[in-house]
C-alpha cells in the first residue's frame, strides 16, 4: 500500500432569496403546492422570452464580495443544452464565458481556498419519485429559480478541509443575505471533484464528480469513500475512469451516473434572448455600499470593543441569527459580556437539547437583555434568573413578570429575613452554640435554614449580613 493525497474542487450551487425567479416573475420561494409556482416562461413553453431579474445580478455581486472575488462589469448568459426531465425548455440558462465574479479566496482558518468564478444559472426543477406507483412526477416550482454555482480551484486536501470550507461559504453567503444557506432544504449543494495523487506526482490524477451533496456530513463521507475507491483501484493496478457518480446515502457508497460530459457536449451557445449584464462602477460600488458586516469583523468587533475572548466571539458569529440576537440584545443593554454568558451557557443549550432554531424563540432579544439587567442588579438571584429563562423559552413572557408571579423578586426590606432569623435561631439552639464555640460549617447550615424557609425572594447577600450580624450579638 502506499500513501495518496486526495485533490478536491468544489462546486456549491446556492439559491439566492429574490422574491421572483430569475427569468419571469413566478414566486422563488420554497415549498408551495406541486407545479402552482410556474408560468408559461419557467415552464418552457416555445415563444416565451425571459426578463432577467436585475435583484439576481446585485445578489450574485454581493456573494462576489462576500468570497473576496473580482466584479466583472460585464458578463453574459449561454445556454446549456441538455434533456433531462427535471428541465423542461432542454437548455439551462447560464453564464459560460463570461461569468459575473471571478478570482476570490475564503479564509478556512489555516490556509485561504482560491475561488475560481461565481456564475448566474437557473434552477431545473425537482422529480418526485414515486416507487409505490412505479412512476416518477414532475415538480416545476423551482424551475427558474436563480442560483449561483461556486466553483473553487482544486486547493482542497482533506474532507475536513471540504467541510469547513462549505461551513465558511454557507456563513458568509448567509450574512450577505445571498442565500439562506439551508442544506436540508436544498438551498445549498455541493459537487464534489476528486483524484487522487502519490506525493511524487507532477500532475493531478483523474477526478471523478460526486453530484448533489446536501449536508456538510454527506460531503464528508462520500470523499472518504471515494478516496478508498480510487486508492484501492489504482493499488490493485486499476485506473480511474472520468464519471460523474451519485452517493448513496443509505449505503454510503458511491455510483455512476454517467460518464463524465464536457463542454462541448453541451452546445453552449451565447444565450440570444438576454442581453449582456453590464454593471458599471458606480453600480457596483452602490452594492458595495449594502455589504452588511461580515463574520470576521463581527469577531473583532466582539473581542476588541466588547471584550469577549476569542472563543465565545467566534462561538456567536459562526451563526448569523445568533449573532444578530445578541447585537439586538446589547443594544438594550450593554452588559458584553453578562449577554454574552447568558446566551452561551444557558441558551444555546436549550436550543440544541430541543433543535429549536434561534428564529423560533418564543421571546426578543430585549427581554433577554432585561433578564440579564434584573440578575445583575441583583433583583433576582443568579439561580432565578435561570428558571425564568427555562420559562421564557417554554412559554415565552417577559422576565420581570415571570419573577414577580413566581416570587423570585428579592427583598431588599430586610425585615422578613429578621423575623426568619429570629425564629430559626431559637429553633436551632444547639447549631448557635457549635457557631459560639467557633464551628464555621454550622454556618452553612444556618444559612440553608433561612433559604428553605424565605425561599427564592431571598437575596442570599442580606440574609448573610442579618445571620452574621445576630448571632454576633448574641
Ligand atoms: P469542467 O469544466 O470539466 O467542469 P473545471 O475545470 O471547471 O472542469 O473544474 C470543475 C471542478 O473540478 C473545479 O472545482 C476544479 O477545482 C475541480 N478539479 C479540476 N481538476 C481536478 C482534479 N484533477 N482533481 C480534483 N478536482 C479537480
Ligand atoms: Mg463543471
Ligand atoms: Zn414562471
């Protein structure tokens, strides 16, 4: 046996979030009854002419910016023939020569991936297969939904290098508001381009193409199964052949689909019923301008001004919902740091014990902020302000409601805590004689006392203070 290195390229399709498809003005969105989001032009019927959607070209700058890419201020659409029946025109609108963004680079921690082109396509719509009836339908809701396909150098050596690549793009995608960068519903796929090469090699080897992944662990396996085919071919005196293969999930394994196409078999031709996209400078620097901040900054912004380590920044940002949460939060406020605590400690593991996402909790970020105020002026305990968040994420409510229903409000009137010391101290004669011979652990035990009976209202600092103070006296 000998070693290999594998050699991975990627290509991410991303739906980006316009309202309307790209070539006519059906809804984009997700979801929807079979076929009741298609029209006449996504459909494909003949003597229809598309309108390109202008919101689809300022987003695909915007995912340009969000990969450090060029913005090209011409590109152009061709059309890709082929017949499948998921696509019913027989061609896909997309840009082959003259893409819209070229050249960037995402930064996976250790070394920066080099990003080839970012072009416009179509979506092709989705079949329905139906193993009961043996038949197969077609959905054309997604047909002509606009999407852009990444494609990256072959810079990937490693599975966990194709993961957090696709981590980073999902994130910075979804901070630009390019695309909602949900795996599970197809918002986001991912082909997979692997060889694999001994070290001594000068060239690549030949690479097969794993299509349609949708999730970071499917990416994962399906390079580490591939990486076991290709090696055990080549060391058993094979070779690999150029195909294009799906992988089975269920299996984990990987299969042909069809042998690998190229270019030309496609007949792309420049497409005769777009114009070109020319953005001009000003237009380009316009969308430029509506770059909201983006992860890294964010992280700075956390650890520079707010000083939060870099851990918990790092934590906050690598969610934009989350992120978006806190800055809402300390905008009420500005307890960094306490907000900060709250959220890591104590909410994020709500959230990931129920599954819930961050946008299907049941209070704002202002009542969280409100919450943390009322346990830092010690309005309630630390341990009270815990329950009224397993509360407020149960049943939602606002926290200083919650802690007066449930009488966690502390008192601040010291009076009850003397009458309480007074009683627990006659009734605990033995316990007061231990403290006067100097046993401190009584103490303990004094102050459990008092905590049973005040219950959670009980500000433990000033029960402290009236213990302390009356059995000095006595
Ligand atoms: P094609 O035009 O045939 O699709 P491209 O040159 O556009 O090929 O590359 C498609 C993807 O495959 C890119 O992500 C690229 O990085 C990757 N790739 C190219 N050659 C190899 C190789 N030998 N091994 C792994 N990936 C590769
Ligand atoms: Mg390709
Ligand atoms: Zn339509």
């Amino acid at each position: 046996m000998s070693a290999y290195n594998m050699v991975i390229g990627l290509e991410i399709h991303a739906e980006m979030l316009t309202n309307s498809k790209v070539f006519c003005t059906c809804n984009a969105e997700f979801g929807g009854d079979e076929n009741t989001r298609v029209c006449p032009r996504c459909s494909g019927l003949p003597g229809t002419l598309p309108v390109f959607n202008q919101g689809a070209a300022r987003l695909a700058v915007k995912a340009g910016f969000a990969l450090d890419c060029e913005i090209n201020n011409y590109s152009a659409f061709d059309r890709k023939n082929y017949f499948y029946p998921d696509l019913p025109k027989a061609y896909q609108i997309t840009q082959f020569s003259y893409p819209i963004c070229t050249n960037g680079f995402v930064d996976i921690g250790n070394k920066k991936i080099r990003i080839n082109r970012i072009h416009i396509e179509e979506d092709a719509g989705k079949l329905v297969h139906d193993d009961y009836e043996g038949v197969s339908n077609a959905d054309y809701n997604r047909c002509g939904v606009p999407l852009i396909e990444i494609v990256t150098e072959p810079d990937i050596r490693s599975a966990e290098e194709a993961r957090a690549l696709v981590e980073q793009i999902a994130i910075r995608l979804k901070y630009a508001g390019v695309c909602d960068s949900r795996m599970e519903q197809g918002s986001l796929r991912c082909d997979v381009n692997i060889s694999v090469m001994r070290p001594e090699d000068t060239e690549f080897g030949t690479r097969t193409e794993i299509k349609n992944l949708n999730s970071l662990k499917s990416i994962v396996r399906a390079i580490e199964y591939e990486y076991e085919r290709q090696t055990g071919l080549l060391d058993r005196g094979g070779k690999v052949v150029q195909q294009t293969l799906h992988f089975n999930e269920n299996h984990g394994t990987t299969k042909p689909l069809r042998s690998k196409e190229e270019a030309h078999d496609y007949r792309y031709f420049p497409e005769p019923d777009i114009p070109p996209v020319f953005l001009t400078d000003e237009v380009i620097a316009d969308i430029k301008s509506e770059m909201p901040e983006m992860p890294n900054d964010r992280k700075t912004r956390y650890v520079e001004q707010y000083g939060l380590s870099e851990v918990d920044a790092a934590l906050l940002v690598s969610d934009k919902d989350l992120s978006d949460f806190y800055d809402e939060s300390v905008k009420v406020y500005p307890a960094y740091k306490q907000i900060s605590n709250m959220i890591i400690v104590e909410l994020l593991r709500r959230l990931n014990d129920s599954s819930t996402p961050i946008k299907d909790l049941k209070f704002s970020p202002e009542s969280l902020a409100q919450l943390v105020k009322l346990s830092d002026e010690k309005t309630v305990s630390k341990n009270a302000a815990k329950d009224i968040l397993f509360i407020m994420f149960e049943q939602g409510g606002n926290p200083v409601e919650i802690a007066k229903e449930n009488g966690f409000i502390m008192t601040t009137d010291s009076s009850a805590v003397e009458s309480a010391a007074d009683e627990i101290l006659v009734a605990n004669q033995k316990a007061v004689d231990e403290y006067k011979q100097g046993s401190a652990k009584v103490f303990g035990f004094l102050m459990g006392q008092m905590c049973k009976k005040l219950g959670k209202s009980a500000n433990p600092q000033i029960i402290r203070e009236v213990l302390t103070d009356k059995l000095n006296k006595l």
